[in-house]
C-alpha cells in the first residue's frame, strides 16, 4: 500500500513538478500515470524510493515514512524499471541480473561477485520467465536489442521479490509491438507475485490496456482517477492539452517529448 | 504554437557566423609575438640557427667548420659499432687455466683497450666474452623492469582511495574530495627525480627509494584519471543499482568498475611503460637498475656502451608494449 498525503515536489529551478498529491494505491494493482512530458510522472513515482524528496508533504510505502532514514529498509523491498534500460552494458546478463539482489548480498560477498548458488539459480528462472535462453547468460548487455535489454531489467527488478515495481516509461524507447510484449510480461510477472506496479507511461491506449487503474496527470496534478474504461477522448484531450501548454514554456527533453508529442496528435 | 509577438525571420535572413572570427586572428597575433618574445629567451633561435649551420656545413662537405656538426660526429664515431663484449684482464698469466672459462668466452693475449677518442692506446692479455657485456645490461634491464612493475603496483595500491575519494558522488565529504584530488595534485608535481632524492635520503640508495618514487609520482595522475572517469560514467545503472538500496561500494563495483575497466587498464599499461623509462632515469640518481651503468658509462665517454644500453631500452619498451597490448585485448575482450 502506498499513500501519498499532500505530497509536494518543487524544483531548484522553480518548476512544479508534483502539486499536493493525494492518493492510495492498494497492494497488487497495476497502476498507470498517464501523462504527456513534463507531467510529473516521473517524480511522482520516485516520491516513493526517495530518488526524489517531497518538499512538503508525506509520502508512506506499506505504512513506513518515506525519509532518509528508513530508506535502507525501504529500498531493497522497491525494484525500478527504467525507461533507458539502464542496464550495465559491458557486463553480462547473468551479472546484470545478479546485480539487482546486491541490497540482499553482503559487501565481502559482492566485492569478490560470490552470489549464493540459490540466487543465481533464481535469477536463471526469472531471465527464462522474461523469454531469454541459457545461451544469453554469459552475453554482454551491449549485445542485446532494446527489447531484449528491458526483459533483462524486469528480471533484474524481480530479483529480490519486490513488493512494488517502479516503471518509469518502461516503453517509451522501444516500438509498440514491443511495448505491447514488455508490458504484458511485467503485468503478468506482477499478478502471478501479487506486486503492486506503478507504471508512468504517456500512450493512452496502452494505458488502457493493460492498466488496473489510470491516473491521469497534467502539470504535477492529478486530473484523472479511475478505471480504463472510463477514460473518454475528450478527458485524455484535456490531459494533454495541459502538457502541450506546459512545453511551450518549459525545456523539451528529446526523445520523450517526441513520444508524447506522436501520442498526442494520434488522440 | 504561434504565441509569440514578432514575426519570426524567414531562414534567407538568418545572421550566419563566420568561421574565422576577427578574435581568432587577434588571438593568433598575440600568441605569435608571445611565442617570438620566448623563442629568444629559450635560445629556441640560436637552437635553429646552429642546426642549419651544421647542416650547411654538412652538404659543403666541411663538417669541422660547425661545432654542432663537430658534437654529433664524435658521438655517432663512437656510438658505433655498440660494444657488446667485455673483458677481464688476466692478472696472473702464469696461473691463467684454460678449462675454467665459461661458456663462448675466450683468452686474447692483445685484446686492444681504446681512449674515449676510439683510438688504441693499449693492448691487454684478458678473457674476453663475447656478449659479456649485453648480458650484463640485460640483467640491469631487468632489475630495472622489476623496479618498474613495484612502482606500478605501489601506484595503483595509492590512487584506488584516491580515486574512491577523489570522486564527486563517493567522496564522503567536500573536505574529502578536497584533500584526496590535492594529494594527488602534489604527487603529480613533485617530478620522480626529486622524490627519488628525497626518499634516498630516508633509504639509502637503491631499488627501494627508485620504488618509492615511481609508484608516489605516478599515484598522482592514476588517482586523478581513475577518479575523473568514474565521475563520468554512465549515471543510468548506478542510479538503477542505488534505487535498490545498494550500497555505494557496491554501486561502485558493479556499475561503474564495469564500464570504466577498459580505461583503467589502458592507464596501468600506460604507466607500466612510462615506469620503465623513468626507471632508467632514476639509475642516474643511484635508485637501481640499469641507469646507474648508463650514467657510468656516460660520464667516462664510452659512448659504444651507451649505445648499446639505449638500444636495448628500445627494445625493451617496444617488447613490452606488444606484451601489454596483447593483455590488454584478452582482459577487455569484445
């Protein structure tokens, strides 16, 4: 369960990016931020690990304070997807892999890459469970296709049996067929775990279908709340018609504002 | 999209900038005078003048006539051919045993001695080993390589904490970060000569003091190049690794060490070579291995054994560069 209470985030440069948030997300949904560029999504969901720290507000994860203090018994309970991939590329999958259990790992242990025998068994579960083959387990990242390198990620985020999954545009680098893919893999890898996903997208109708629940945001509110199916053209209009505002007068950052600008003109 | 209140310029009258600034030319004249002011004080001119006087002197066949010309030729005479064999002259004749030689050498009643003009001034009853004395600079090559590898692994050993606290986002500190990149500035600036000095004073000459030198010199630039490359590394899987609640150590290890190995093994082989060069030099100053015969020999004007040293140098560092490289490729691997 994650609640925000007020939740505020305001940046050095002055920019808003998440204003008096207030929301509950249950255990084990599949919750999807809706929103074009500069929307807020982003900070919204590193509110939750930290990444990114409230200026006013509160945000709580399974009912513990989301404060420096209690981030070492936070973080390792939290895995993240990332919209880069952010994967290590002159490493190999397995050690990529390997990599996301290292809260779990002592230092000793990790220095010297001494992985239990169990968690390296796991991790060729989960590397099987995302759709990649023995033969990929000694391969660099670097060697793998944009795709291909998000599965190893989601393997990597569900290593630790994490109680809630960050997607932070988990697709917006890799074409809609293999969007479709990703996002059905980290739907279904959710529910057979009964993890909560937070997932910040800017597509509406992927949203739609895969999502357990929208919110939609528009200059760091929240404008939209409720079911897939009750998200009509003319409420994602409007969620849009705020980020469209908003980058003409903030500074546009490549690639996902060109995703959110396609997504855009196709409603 | 058209919020805007003046009417944007169409593109035909866009100001385009001229690639050669009147600045540029500005700056070119200063630093021109700037370089003709020095080149008088460094005697770059007198430097270039006596080089073109000998080379005249040269082609007019009248090499005498240029003193520069004149230095050159009593080297080079002498240089060549490299003296490769030694000699020990035989003190008793009476009791000279011929079973006992070692291996290839031999008795020569008239081995000729020359003065440092290459002429003959003596003749002398000794054992002569034909490649006496190369053996001999190659063993000191060694000394002097095993020097250089101590001083390599003594630097990396210095510059890990100082690359660990040396870089902005490990460091724990400001004041850390502070005093790790100043050790490393003041390491880098006192030249290996003077610490070899210095730490002969505390040692006693030798291998140990040239040791020292080499691996607190070149800490300098290890520290500062190890710590400015993880301070440039991709933030993406450091950022993943830290979201999880990694520790720094750990990030460290498996998202930077990573990516920056290939760097850091280009930096150790590059100072590996470099330690085999100023080993050589640090010889002079008495710290071990084969500079102490170069500066010897030097000083007496044997200036075919001087040759002989600095052609096996080459060679050496031209062997091990291959050798490096070939390691280099096996550890990176693509």
């Amino acid at each position: 369960m994650i609640r925000f209470k007020a939740a505020r985030k305001r940046f050095a440069d002055g920019t808003v990016a998440v204003d008096d948030l207030t929301l509950e997300i249950p255990a084990g949904q599949f919750c999807v931020f809706l929103g074009a560029s500069g929307a807020g999504k982003s900070s919204v969901l590193k509110l939750v690990n930290g990444m990114v720290q409230p200026t006013s507000g509160r945000v709580e994860f399974d009912g513990i304070e989301v404060v420096p203090r209690t981030y070492r018994e936070i973080r390792p309970r939290i895995a993240m997807v990332h919209q880069q991939f952010n994967l290590v590329l002159r490493s190999t999958i397995l050690r990529n892999v390997l990599a996301g259990a290292l809260p779990g790992t002592s230092t000793t242990a990790a220095m010297l890459s001494l992985f239990p025998a169990e968690l390296q068994q796991k991790a060729c579960r989960l590397l099987e469970r995302v759709g990649l083959s023995e033969k990929h387990l000694y391969r660099r990242a670097a060697h793998l296709s944009g795709g291909q390198q998000q599965r190893v990620a989601i393997a990597r985020a569900f290593i630790l049996d994490p109680t809630l999954v960050l997607a932070d545009e988990p697709v917006a680098s890799l074409d809609p067929e293999i969007s479709r893919g990703i996002l059905q893999l980290l739907r279904d890898a959710s529910r057979e775990s009964g993890t909560t996903v937070m997932c910040s997208l800017h597509q509406p109708d992927l949203a739609r279908e895969f999502a357990d629940r929208i919110v939609g945001l528009a200059r760091g509110k929240v404008i939209f709340d409720g079911l897939p199916d009750q998200l009509d053209e003319e409420m994602i209009g409007r969620i849009y018609a705020g980020a469209r505002a908003a980058r003409e007068t903030a500074e546009d950052d490549g690639p996902v504002a060109l995703g959110a600008l396609t997504a855009s003109e196709a409603v | 999209m058209n919020n805007d209140t003046t009417t944007p310029k169409p593109a035909a009258e866009w100001q385009l900038r001229s690639v050669y600034s009147t600045r540029l030319f500005a700056l070119l004249a200063v630093g021109a005078v700037l370089l003709a002011i020095s080149a008088h004080r460094s005697e770059v001119d007198k430097g270039l003048a006596d080089s073109g006087r000998a080379i005249v002197a040269v082609v007019r066949g009248k090499p005498e006539s240029s003193r520069v010309a004149r230095g050159w030729l009593r080297f080079l005479s002498q240089a060549f051919p490299l003296v490769i064999a030694s000699y020990e002259p035989i003190e008793n004749p009476e009791e000279f045993n011929p079973d006992t030689l070692p291996a290839f050498a031999y008795r020569d009643t008239k081995y000729p001695i020359k003065d440092t003009m290459g002429d003959v001034v003596r003749y002398v009853d000794a054992v002569v080993k034909p490649i006496g004395y190369l053996t001999y600079v190659g063993g000191l090559l060694v000394q002097t390589i095993e020097i250089a590898i101590w001083g390599t692994i003594l630097s990396v050993l210095i510059s890990i904490p100082l690359a660990y606290f040396g870089a902005a986002g490990y460091t724990p500190n400001k004041f850390s970060y502070n005093v790790a990149r100043a050790i490393c500035n003041m390491n880098r600036a006192i030249p290996e000569l003077i610490a070899a000095l210095v730490f002969a004073v505390a040692y006693g000459q030798g291998a140990w003091a040239g040791i020292l030198a080499l691996g607190v010199h070149t800490s300098g630039f290890l520290g500062k190049f190890f710590a400015d490359d993880i301070e440039n590394a991709a933030k993406g899987p450091q950022e993943a690794l830290a979201s999880t609640g990694a520790n720094k150590l750990k990030v460290l290890r498996y998202a930077v060490l990573p990516q920056v190995m290939p760097q850091f093994l280009a930096y150790g082989q590059y100072i590996l070579e470099r330690n085999v060069r100023s080993a050589t030099v640090l010889g002079i100053v008495g710290a071990g291995g084969i500079g102490v015969e170069l500066n010897e020999r030097w000083k007496q004007f044997d200036y075919g054994h001087v040759s002989t040293i600095l052609l096996a140098i080459f060679i050496t560092v031209f062997i091990l560069e291959q050798i490096a490289q070939r390691v280099r490729a096996r550890l990176i691997g693509e």
